[in-house]
C-alpha cells in the first residue's frame, strides 16, 4: 500500500513537472514568436523605409535630370538666340552690300526721246544750229515739240528758215520775239506780224500755232505745209535743206 502511494506521489510530481515543463515551453514559444513578429515589422519597416529612400532618390534624379535638362535647353535657346542674332548680322550686312550695288549700278539714265538720243543730247543737238539771239534755246524747241507731238528737227528747221538764226536772227526775232513769221496781235511795231512779251513766249506761240493748224489737221511734213505756211514755191525744200543740217551737226 505504501508503494502505490509513493508511486501515487511521484507521478503526480512528475505530472506538475511536465505541467510547469509546458506552461516554460509554451511562454519560449511565445517569446520567439513574437521575436520574429518585431523583426519581420522591422524588416518590413526597413524595407518601406528603403523602397520610399529609393522612390525619393529617384524622384530627386529625375528632378536633377530636368533640371539638367531645362539647364542644356536654356543654354541650347541661348545658343539658337545667338546663332539667330549672328545670321541676323551677317544678313543685314548682306542686305547693305547689295544696296550699297545697287545704289552704285542704278544710276539714273535719262530715257531716249527721240533720234536715239536723250532730251539733253537732242537740246546740244539743236543747239549747235541755233545761234544769235535765239542761241541756247535748244532745250524749250525739243521738249515743247516733243509734249505736242512735233518733230523737233522740222520745228527748228522752219525756225531757221524764217528767222535766219543760223547765222544772225532777223529784226522781228530781235524787236518782237517772233520766230516763226506769225501774224496778228498784238502788233510788231504797227505791221501785220505778232509780238510776244518774251522769246519763250515767242517760240511757244510758234509751237502752239504749228500743232493747231498744221498737225492737228494732218499736215506734218514740209511737202504738205509748205503750199499754206508760205507762199515762196521753195519753201519745202529750204526747210528740208535745214532739217539735213540739224541733223548733221
């Protein structure tokens, strides 16, 4: 009976043993365990941590790069302003050299007006057989001819004729101012010709009388005016005669 009770006894040691054994293994299992939570949080912390470093290190890169971007696209417009500026320059003075041609080789050239010839040379021309009072007129014949329609070398031809200018011009071109022989008033000196207040007025008088009443109607050559400007049979060939010498001086 005392050895059951003793065997009794220590079972139920044994068993309090094995009880106080699991509630220990129990509590070293529950440490671990959370040992292992704490780190894995700490990992996966570190970790968070790590990947949000990495996103901001690579936001930051890209800011750099745009930064560094914007900083080469600065200096590349800054290059393009100042390759703009210097073609800018190099046009301009292009532009000044081709204008500063052209000014020299477009010269102002007096047009030809007649006879291939321009109105200055046309006036010399005229010149050269125009002497005594009438000498220099050349320029007024031609340009006033030329404005009616009438060919200047017959319009100075019947000048000639009538005045005798070629040489020494008659007393009513020197006291009236009449080349042409015209007749009316006011009156050279009480007889059938004209006066003019002044040569100019006397030449273009002639002009205006020999467009009114010869040209306009058709009558343009010495052949075709001669029978009503004068009465001398002559008259066309004379005024020819100083139309070849005009033209030879």
């Amino acid at each position: 009976m005392k050895k059951v009770s003793k065997l009794s006894l220590t079972l139920a040691s044994l068993g309090v043993f094995m009880i106080g054994l699991a509630g220990v293994l129990q509590y070293k299992a529950f440490q671990i365990e959370s040992d292992n939570a704490v780190a894995y949080e700490k990992v996966t912390m570190n970790d968070s941590y790590s990947g949000n470093k990495e996103v901001n290190n690579k936001n930051t890169t890209e800011e750099e790069s745009n930064d560094n971007n914007a900083e080469v696209a600065d200096a590349t417009t800054t290059d393009t302003e100042e390759i703009e500026k210097v073609e800018e320059v190099v046009i301009e003075d292009e532009l000044e050299d081709v204008k500063t041609y052209e000014e020299v080789n477009t010269i102002p050239v007096d047009p030809i007006v007649y006879d291939g010839l321009t109105m200055n040379q046309l006036a010399e021309k005229l010149n050269r057989s125009l002497k005594s009072t009438i000498s220099g007129k050349g320029y007024l014949i031609a340009s006033y001819s030329l404005q009616l329609g009438i060919d200047p070398y017959m319009a100075t031809a019947i000048i000639l004729h009538e005045t005798g200018c070629n040489g020494t011009c008659s007393s009513l071109v020197r006291e009236c101012n009449n080349v042409g022989g015209q007749k009316g008033g006011p009156s050279c000196g009480g007889g059938a010709y004209k006066a003019y207040a002044t040569l100019d007025e006397g030449i273009m008088g002639y002009l205006d009388n020999l467009y009114r009443n010869y040209y306009s109607v058709g009558l343009t050559t010495p052949e075709t005016i001669g029978p009503k400007y004068a009465a001398s049979t002559t008259w066309a060939s004379q005024v020819n005669n100083y139309i070849a010498l005009i033209r030879s001086r």
